[in-house]
C-alpha cells in the first residue's frame, strides 16, 4: 500500500500501530525535546538568541528621544542626505530608529565599550542584521528593544534590513563604526 492508494482496510484505524511507526513517533517526541532544550542552552552557552528588553513607544515619543541623542552627540554628517554621525560615550544608551527606508542616524562606538542599543520601527517591520557580525533583530512598530552591546572589533559595519519592508527593501542600510 502507498499513500497514493486507498487503504485496503476500510477501519483502518484500528488495526495496532506498527513497530516502524512507532520508532518514528518516538524518534520525533525525543528530537522534539532536544530542540526545545536548545532553546535556552543556546542562549546560555551558545552566546546566541540575544536578550533584550521590550517597551511599549510610540513612533513620536521614540524619535523625540532619538532627536535628543542625535542633538547630543552627533559629531559629523555624511553622504547626500546628510545623515548624522553619532559618537556617544561608552556605556550610553543609544538609539537607531527604522523607517522607510533607512537606519538613521550612523552611529560611532568604541571597540571593547558597552552601550545599551534601543531599537524601534516608526513605521512597518524591519529586521536589523548587523554584517558581518550577523546578529539578528526583529524591528517592530510599538515596541522600543533594548539590547546591550559591547563591540569586539573595530571596523565598518552595516545594517541591512532583513524583513521585506516594500519597494525600496533593498536599500535600506545603515552604518555603524567601531573605533579603537
Ligand atoms: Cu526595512 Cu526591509
């Protein structure tokens, strides 16, 4: 009999499970919990599934507080549009925002410093993935994510945006450096 063919016995329900069948059943269960295991033994030990904190904002409250950091600590523009680089001092909390379609502003950190990194989306979905280091981010509208970093070398990275956002998706990279 093949999944193609109806079963020979109509009450085929009834008849005992096969010995094969259940060696799958429980070859899943098993590798079922493995993977839920996982879970937290990657974020403890694997240093990956970041933790962050999450808040409840609004798209103004958020950019006026990024408005202020960029106020605060901008220290040139750069390209076309002018975009602000920022340059807070270590242990700062610094902020990025995602819109349609950019990261803004640029930000400047020191290699080996910490800084609390607040995220937010003042529009749609983004997904913040930071290259090379490829570190992942869900960016959501309505809620301010909060992340501690600490950059391990120095360089240019870029923020690209993994989450399609629309027609100018594959534009929307930002820019952050790490300097000694
Ligand atoms: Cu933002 Cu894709």
């Amino acid at each position: 009999m093949t999944s193609l063919s109806p079963p020979d016995q109509k009450v085929w329900w009834k008849k005992p499970i096969d010995r094969a069948e259940l060696i799958w059943i429980f070859i899943v269960v098993i590798w079922g919990i493995i993977l839920t295991l996982m879970m937290p033994l990657w974020h403890i030990f694997g240093e990956q599934n970041l933790s962050t904190e999450t808040y409840r904002t609004t798209p103004q409250r958020y950019m006026e507080k990024t408005q202020a950091f960029v106020d605060q600590y901008t220290v040139r523009t750069e390209g076309d549009r002018q975009f602000p680089v920022v340059a807070p001092p270590a242990g700062e909390d610094i902020y990025m925002v995602a819109r349609l379609w950019d990261w803004w502003p640029i930000l400047e950190l020191k290699q080996g410093q910490s800084y609390r990194l607040h995220l937010n989306s003042i529009d749609w979905n983004h997904g913040f993935s930071l290259q090379p280091a490829n570190l992942n981010i869900q960016v959501l509208p309505g809620y301010e994510h909060v992340l501690t970093i600490t950059p391990n070398a120095t360089g240019e990275y870029s923020v690209i945006c993994n989450e399609y956002c629309g027609i100018n998706h594959h534009n929307m990279v930002g820019k952050i450096y790490v300097v000694e």
